[in-house]
C-alpha cells in the first residue's frame, strides 16, 4: 500500500509488517463475537494516513484469496 504521491521520484520511508508463525492472514485477522478484527490492516491504515507506506505480504500458508477484506 502506498500513499497519495509515493513514486520512485517522491520516496516515502515503509513499514514491513511480519505475521507470526500462526495460521493467520495477510491483515492477522481473528473473529471477536460477531465481529472481525484484523489488526494488520488498521495499523496500515494508519501507517498509510502518517505518510509511510505499509508492506504487508501472503504468508506462505495462505491461499490466495483477493482482498476481500
């Protein structure tokens, strides 16, 4: 995820977001009740909102699903 302007001309520093070795996804979502929380994806949010971009990567035993999140 970039921000707004990000370019190889305009570079912004990053954040490498790594899951842990558990069966999680890319955003290390876990359902809470009735709800979803995938806490990956709201610090990225964040991230992105400060002007950095956020990295964050398929781990190896996920399937490929499109972001659907």
């Amino acid at each position: 995820m970039l921000p707004p302007g990000a370019s190889a001309a305009n570079k912004v520093p990053a954040v490498l977001f790594i899951g842990g070795s558990g069966g999680g996804d890319r955003y290390e979502c876990i359902n809470i009740g009735n709800s979803r929380v995938c806490t990956f994806k709201d610090v990225a949010g964040a991230v992105l909102a400060s002007g950095a971009a956020a990295l964050v990567y398929d781990k190896r035993n996920c399937k490929y699903i499109p972001d659907s999140v």
